[in-house]
C-alpha cells in the first residue's frame, strides 16, 4: 500500500511539473505590435497610434493563461501628423502625460472559441484608474510567435477622470463637445 501512494504521489508531481513547464512566455515585439485609438465629435474624427513600451503573453499549448501589455503613452500619435493635438492629447486636459506617462492591460481571463477567437478579459489602468474591460479577438501561435489581434473595442474615457468637453462632467458644451467614447484596436505580436 505504501508503494502505491509513493507511486502516485511521483505520478502526480511529475505531472505538476510537466503542467507547469508547459507554459511558455513570449515577449511582446513593441517594433511590430500596434495600439491604434480614434476620438470623435459633432463635426468629425481624429485617429493615430499608441506605441507599446513592453509587454508579455503566457501561453499553455494553444491558451493564454497571462498577459501584461505597458503603453507609452508619450508616444501618442495623430495620423495626419498634429503637433498641436498630440501635445493637447499629452496635457492635462487628456491623459496627464507628464504625472501618468505609461498606461497597462493586463489580462485576468481568456475565454477561448472556435478557430482562435477569444474574448479577452482583463485590467486596464489611465491615468492611475482601473476598470475591468473585455473585447473580442483572434489568437494564433506557432512554435516562435503568438498574434493577438482585437476587433475595435470602446473604452469611455470619463471612466478615467478624462474630462476636456466632456458631457458627463460639462451640461453647457451644446455642440462643442467631444464623445466620451473612443475607438482602441490592438494588434500584440510576441515572440519567444
């Protein structure tokens, strides 16, 4: 009886120890992973990019099982290439560069569907405020490589004490105002 506990008590650590080396960790290419954002308002639309400062994806077999995705937000781009926006963006109007310079994701579940679409869910953090979000998106690997690409989620920037013609913190903005929410499409590629 004793060397049959033993014997089972060996299998079973041998397979926590195999459960675990199995997951492996790659790191986020920041060259080649994209965080792009698009504000609206009454009379149009801005859009740019966001560069990734660092980041990491766990993955067992084909799963996430963590992810930690850090954004400078300094880097804060304006497609048709506006001095004047970006460093209204960087302000403290918008996202207090200067006293909040990175933002994070950080994911705390992945339901996992058909044909490497999952829904994400997870943390993340502006200007030193957490809220709980999910989005949808396709996951791949290889041996090397995994991609995350999400569709276009919204984020409601008044949740993050983004206030500049704000309807939730101003009644008096009539058609001058800018909508709270905004568009994040994220593509992370990462590498063993």
């Amino acid at each position: 009886m004793k060397k049959l506990a033993t014997l089972v008590s060996v299998v079973f650590l041998v397979f926590s120890i195999s459960a675990v080396s199995a997951q492996e960790k790659f790191i986020v290419d920041v060259t080649s992973s994209t965080v792009t954002w698009k504000g609206y308002k009454p009379t149009g639309s801005h859009n740019g990019t966001i560069s990734l400062q660092s980041g990491s994806i766990t993955m067992q077999d084909k799963y996430i099982t963590q992810g930690l995705f850090v954004a400078d937000m300094a880097t804060i781009k304006d497609a048709d290439g506006s001095a004047k926006l970006e460093g209204h963006l960087k302000s403290p109007d918008f996202f207090e560069v200067e006293a909040f310079p990175t933002a994070k994701f950080e994911i705390s579940q992945v339901e996992m569907h058909e044909n490497g679409a999952a829904t994400i869910i997870g943390e993340i953090t502006i200007k030193g405020i957490a809220k709980e979000i999910s989005f949808s998106s396709e996951v791949s690997k290889t041996d090397d490589l995994v991609t995350l690409k999400s569709t276009v989620f919204k984020i409601n920037r008044a949740d993050f004490n983004v206030k500049f013609k704000s309807k939730s913190f101003f009644n008096d903005l009539k058609e001058k105002f800018i909508n709270d929410e905004f568009d994040l499409q994220v593509t992370i590629v990462a590498k063993k």
